[in-house]
C-alpha cells in the first residue's frame, strides 16, 4: 500500500460545529533572550471540542506556540512580545500556569515527562493536586483512566522510570486527565514510539475527544497520522503559520503531500527530490 493511500481515515473524521472559538492566538510575536525571534505573526483558533493540529518540521515553532499558551516561556528566558491569547473571552498570557491548569489548560510536554522514582499511579494521582474534588471523585477519575489505558493499571505499582516509551506517554496523558481539564496541549505524542504504538495514542486521543468531549491542540512532526485524526490544521515554518484549513483538504493539498508526505501527483518523492523545497514551494514565493 503507498503512502498516499495510508492518509486517508477508515473513518471521515467530522469537524464540530463552528462557534466562537475556545482558544484564539491572535499575531503573537515570541522572543528568546531578548534577541531570537521566534514566533512571527502566529495566529489560529481552536474550537471547542476539536482536534486542531499544529504541523511542522523541527524547529518551526510549534513547542514555543503550545508554550505560550500554557505560559510555560518564562522558564526558558522566552517572551510574548506582541498579540493576544484569549481563552474563554479572557486574555490569559502571563497568568501563572498553575492558575491556567484550574481554568482547565493543560499541556503535555514533549519528551513524555514522569516523575520516574514515583509508581505509575502516584504519577497519575500528582495529576490531581490541584484540584478540590472528593476522594471519591479522583478514584473515579483514576479508573477513567485505566479505562482509557489499560496497561497502566497492569503496571500501576511499578515505577515510571522502568516503564516503556509508549507507558510512559500514557502516564504523561493519563496525569493530565487527572486535573480535569476543557483542553490538552499536546506536544509531540509521536515522538520515539513505533508506528503501532502512535497509532494506539492516537486513537485514544479521538476517543478521549468524542467521548469526553476534550479539546485538544497537539503539536506533530507526523503530517501524516495527525492529519488523519485532527479536524482543522495549521502548518508553520520558521515561526508563520503558511498553510492552514481542514484536515481533510490538507490532506489532498498538492503541495502537503509533496513536501510533507513526500507523494506528489507523479508518485513518492525521494529526499533528493525535494531537498530544495523552500525555494519551490508555491506558499512561500
């Protein structure tokens, strides 16, 4: 099977309703140091209650994005120099993180973070800190949880650290369930997992969407499984936004195919091929 059949889902994923949109990042500038501009004009909204990609190759600005929603810049001597980012109608750049966590965004980091000398279950139950629930309501949540995950209930006694990649991802997204939260920002869920396991991250992500209700923003190198679960799609390079529309239309774009998922209309494309692609690429010209 090539891989232009591959993109397309078993399933046709439906958009949700439009409406005024959870998130809205509006011309956001990011600065480093002082001095590295980042982000250049970076704008996308994500409604409520769908799975909105960001795409892109490494170092096109996709992590700084989900960190300046989350505020998480500070700690990496980063800055939202210019823009606004509302959510729920409120402007919430600069708010401490763990106040955004309370108004229910919360990002899953890349790299699949675990506090590795705790078990699974005492990661997952560090998820709930910062809520006021009974204890009745975090057990309930927790067997959510394994619901979602069955092998970390199988694993729940041993500790993160001797867990697998893929377990250790499940942690990561199970601790975040765990507070509760209206929106995930994912980051990189793909990174140094086989292809069975992503898919299997993946599915739960759409199961998680349509079942839950979650609204994720998720940040993918992986053009090609993202698309086939997102809604909506926005595709940056170095620090703009290029491309962006639904992920189906994405999908069937000329151009995503040919320098994303390396099809074009005259079949696959080797990296000799299309190693100059910045210089042909229609978006960019």
């Amino acid at each position: 099977m090539s891989q232009a059949e591959t993109i397309a889902p078993t399933a046709p994923v439906d958009a949700p309703e439009a409406g005024e949109p959870l998130l809205r990042v509006s011309n956001i500038e990011v600065i480093y140091n002082h001095v590295i501009l980042v982000l250049k004009g970076v704008s996308l909204a994500v409604p409520k209650g769908g799975i909105t990609a960001l795409l892109g190759g490494n170092g096109a600005g996709k992590t700084t994005t989900l960190k300046s929603i989350s505020n998480l810049l500070r700690s990496e001597r980063g800055e939202v120099t210019k823009g606004k980012i509302v959510y729920r109608g409120e402007e919430i750049y600069g708010l401490n993180p763990a106040d955004l966590v309370k108004k229910g965004v919360i990002q899953v980091m890349e790299g699949r973070h675990c506090f590795e000398h705790l078990t699974v279950e005492e990661n997952l139950m560090t998820g709930a800190y910062t809520r006021g629930s009974s204890r009745g309501e975090i057990d309930a949540d927790l067997n959510m949880v394994y619901d979602y995950f069955p092998r970390l209930k199988e694993r729940r006694r041993s500790q993160a650290g001797y867990t697998s990649g893929g377990e250790q991802q499940m942690v990561a997204i199970g601790r975040a369930l765990m507070a509760r939260p209206e929106m995930i920002l994912l980051d990189e869920p793909s990174m140094g997992l086989a292809p069975q396991l992503v898919e299997q991250i993946f599915e739960i992500v759409k199961s998680l969407n349509e079942k839950e209700g979650l609204t994720f923003l998720l940040a993918e190198q992986n053009t090609n499984v993202a698309l086939r679960f997102a809604h909506y799609g926005y595709i940056l390079e170095s620090g703009r936004v290029v491309m962006d529309g639904p992920a189906a239309d994405l999908r069937e774009n000329p151009d995503v195919k040919e320098f994303y998922l390396g099809v074009s209309d005259e079949g696959r494309k080797s990296f000799r091929d299309v190693r100059s692609y910045r210089r042909r690429k229609r978006w960019l010209s």
